[in-house]
C-alpha cells in the first residue's frame, strides 16, 4: 500500500499538459527542421538541373538556402533546450499548486520566472506565426507546378496549347529576371513533374508546413497552459492570505479574552437548560 501511494503521488505531481506541448514541440520540431533542411537541398539540385544553366543565374538562391539551413540548426538547438526548461517548470509550478503549503510554495522569483516564461512563449507564437506562413510559399509553389503538369496530361492530344503551359521560377522570386531559361514548357514541365527530386521535394515541403503547424499548435498551448497556471496560482496565493487573515484575527480575539475563548452564556444558565438526569 506504501508503494501504491508513492506511485500515485508521483503520477499526481506529473504535469500532463506541459507533457503533452513538449512532445508536439519536439515532434513538430524535428519534422519542421529534418524536412525543411533536406527539401531545401532538393530544391536547389531541382533549380539547377531544369531552371539555371550557369552557376551565377541561382548563386544567390544557393546562398539563402545555406543560410535557411544554418537557421534551422539554430532552430532545433533553441527550442530542444527551450521545451526542457518548459517542461522543468511545469513540474516544478505543478507540485508549487498541489503543495501550496508545504516546501514548494511559490515564491516572488518564481512567479517572475512564469511570467517571463508567458512573455517569451507569446513571443515566439507571433514568431512563429509567420514562419508558418512563410512554409506555405513552397507548397503553393510546387502545388501550382503539379496542377499544370496534370493539365499538361490531359491536353496531350492539342501540343499548341501545352505549349503555352509553363511554370516561372523567375515569378516566384527564386530566379533573377535575365536567368536562361528561368521557366519550363509544355512536355518538358511534365517531365519534370515526373522525376523525383520534383515529388520527393512537394513531399517534404508539405511535411515541413505540417511541422511547422505542430509547433505553432504546441507553442499556442503552452502559452495557455503557463498562463492557466499562473492564474491557479494566484487563486492558490488568495486563499492563503485569506487563511492566514482569519487564523490572525482568531489569535487577537483570544488575546482580547485573555487566553482561551469561552462561551458568552454564564455557566448557570448553561446548567439549568441541561435535561434532569
């Protein structure tokens, strides 16, 4: 019996909530960064292969690339280390609520420390926000280049008109305007949309807008959570003061009294309203 009640204190001081965002933001994470590093890669071999002919015409998009891939190692690094210390302190603010007044009762650092936490994490929400966005550019990108590659399929008998089919990457921003050839035509489109570096890199796009996701999802509660937390534990803090208010005005009637409080009825008429024996 000893044991069981060890193991279900233990399972009560565990904060699932906090659990649970940690593992959707290490999830997310990993498919954010794992997969956004390899399509970034796959995108520039697909620039350079079917877009581009000479090195200076994507030399610049090869240089951002490397530059995004840089920023996901940082990405990774940050939030691997942030999720711990979130974690850490949902397990410590748990036992501070559950445990109000015994050892872990909350202090004025660590209620600076919980709101800093709220700050940083809305922060990073509104960061991430836009990178959520951002992500969505490539998967429109390369979903545009698939649906005209499926009308290019379907036109196969008219070749005049699969001619005038084409997919730009000058548009988009990821070719200067004077790179030869920049854009892909008609049969030659739809050759590319078969290859592979073409749909194992709209496969990983998509895994990273869903990472990205994740980790939006994830941040957005944890935000909540730290926030709910803090709340318990001023209501926590309120009753406390409450409690102490009431055993201080209980001590200064006895001390008025002088000593233990008695009854306000004499002790005679408390005898004579007993029932005889």
């Amino acid at each position: 019996m000893g044991c069981y009640d060890c193991c279900m204190k233990c399972l009560g001081g565990v904060p699932y909530c906090s659990l649970v965002a940690t593992l959707l933001c290490f999830s997310g994470i990993a498919l954010f960064c794992g997969c956004g590093h390899q399509a970034l890669t796959e995108t520039e071999r697909l620039i350079e292969r079917y877009f581009a002919r000479n090195l200076q015409d994507y030399s610049t998009l090869a240089y951002l690339i490397q530059y995004f891939q840089y920023v996901i190692y940082f990405l990774a690094s940050f939030f691997f280390l942030y999720c711990i210390v979130l974690l850490a302190e949902g397990f410590y603010t748990t036992s501070a609520t559950k445990q109000t007044f015994g050892e872990f009762r909350s202090t004025l650092c660590g209620r600076c420390l919980s709101s800093t936490f709220i700050l940083i994490t809305y922060l990073l929400v509104v960061v991430w926000l836009l990178v959520f966005a951002f992500s969505a550019l490539p998967v429109y990108f390369f979903y545009n280049m698939d649906t005209t590659c499926h009308t290019i399929t379907v036109l196969t008998e008219s070749p005049a008109s699969i001619n005038q089919l084409c997919i730009d990457a000058r548009q988009y921003g990821l070719l200067p305007w004077n790179a030869l050839p920049g854009k892909a035509c008609g049969m030659t489109l739809s050759t590319v949309c078969t290859t592979r570096e073409f749909r194992l890199t709209y496969d990983l796009y998509i895994a990273t807008f869903a990472g990205a996701g994740i980790t939006l999802l994830a941040l957005i509660h944890c935000c909540l959570q730290l926030a709910v937390r803090q709340v318990d534990l001023k209501e926590e803090r309120r009753q406390e003061k409450d409690q102490r208010k009431s055993y201080e005005l209980y001590g200064r009637l006895q001390k008025d009294i002088g000593g233990t409080m008695r009854s306000p009825y004499a002790p005679h008429i408390i005898s004579d309203s007993l029932p005889p024996d």
